[in-house]
C-alpha cells in the first residue's frame, strides 16, 4: 500500500509543491524517532515522496474521519491518535513500532504552527517518553516554510541524539519536562542553524 502511495503520488504531488530533503544521511539505521516541526498537513506526505523507506507517521484521528482520508493516511502509514485522552492502544503501537526497528515520525507541538520566523510552539512530551522508553535515537527536523503550490520546500534533517541518562528510569512529570526540553533545544538548534545559514546565502 505505501508503495502504491509513493508511486501514484509522486508525480502530481512533487509537481503541485515541490520538496527536496537535505541531510538524509543523517538518518540512521533501524529505529528512531524524527521529530520535526509542523507547518502543514503535507509535512509528512513530502517527506515520504523525498525517502524510499517506509516510516511510521503518528497524526491526530481527525484526519482519519471521512472515507477518502482514512484510506489515503492508513495508507502513508499513519496511527491514528485521540489527543484528547491518554490513548494507550496508539502508545502501545509506537512502542511496538520502535522496538521493532522501525521509524516513528512525531510533531511535537501537537498541531500546525506557521508563525513568521518558525518558531517552534510549545514542544510536548511524547517524542521524549517514546524515546526513553523504547531506547531509540531522536532525529531533529526542520520544515523552512509552509508549502504552497509551485513554491520549493526545503526540509533539513539533523544529526540524531539520544536521551540515554534518561533510560531505565521512572518518568514523572519533572523528568519528562527535563528530557522534553533537551528535545526542544535541539530542534531549535537546527531550526537556526538552518535560517543561518539561508540569510548567508
């Protein structure tokens, strides 16, 4: 099915709103976490057309509701998840997705922020917890700017880092706020190192 996604979309999609991905070497082998910013639905449509690996998208139930939709984000490979509760059924699937080698993408803010500078919004725990908890390196990712029809999107992907002083430890609230923020700072450190070096340019 994600083949047939690939294929099928990536002509007209890559057309409508052309990407290209830098730093895919950065992404290591086996499971990991990518944590990236989000602009827009098609954040993670374009990186699925940009790599050839199947990656595992984690995006609100929402998007899931009418027909059309349930088929085309099952078939990009997305867990629907109910943001309004603890839902344990999704949780429990990106365990499963990690520990069997497999790559989770995550934007932790938890909905689209689109503001001038690309800020990043408030950066929430799960990228963390699943990280700790299924011992998985984290892969920081920048979308440049919302995607628009015929305008080019770049989106930069960073150097992984791990939050091993974290594994093997119970995880309250003070121990996720302290591991989320090292997420933050480091999304934040390429989301700069990025806009630095486009001003360069």
């Amino acid at each position: 099915m994600f083949r047939f996604f690939q294929i099928v979309c990536y002509l007209p999609i890559k057309t409508l709103f052309p990407s290209k991905v830098y730093g895919k070497k950065n992404l290591p082998k086996g499971g990991c976490i990518i944590a990236s910013n989000h602009t827009s639905n098609l954040d993670a449509i374009m990186l699925a057309l940009n790599t050839w690996e199947k990656k595992r998208y984690l995006a609100k139930k929402e998007l899931f509701e009418r027909k059309i939709s349930n088929l085309f984000y099952t078939g990009l490979g997305c867990i629907k998840i109910d943001r309004s509760k603890s839902d344990v059924s999704a949780i429990k699937t990106c365990l499963k997705i990690l520990k069997d080698g497999k790559k989770l993408v995550i934007f932790p803010e938890g909905t689209r922020v689109n503001n001038e500078n690309m800020q990043l919004g408030e950066v929430k725990h799960g990228v963390a917890m699943f990280a700790c908890k299924a011992k998985v390196p984290i892969v920081p990712m920048f979308v440049s700017r919302k995607p628009k029809l015929f305008r080019k999107t770049k989106i930069y992907i960073g150097q992984p880092f791990e939050l091993n002083e974290f594994y093997d430890k119970k995880l309250p609230q003070e121990e996720l706020d302290k591991a989320s923020l090292i997420v933050e700072d480091k999304m934040n450190e390429l989301r700069e190192n990025v806009l630095n070096s486009l001003t360069k340019k």
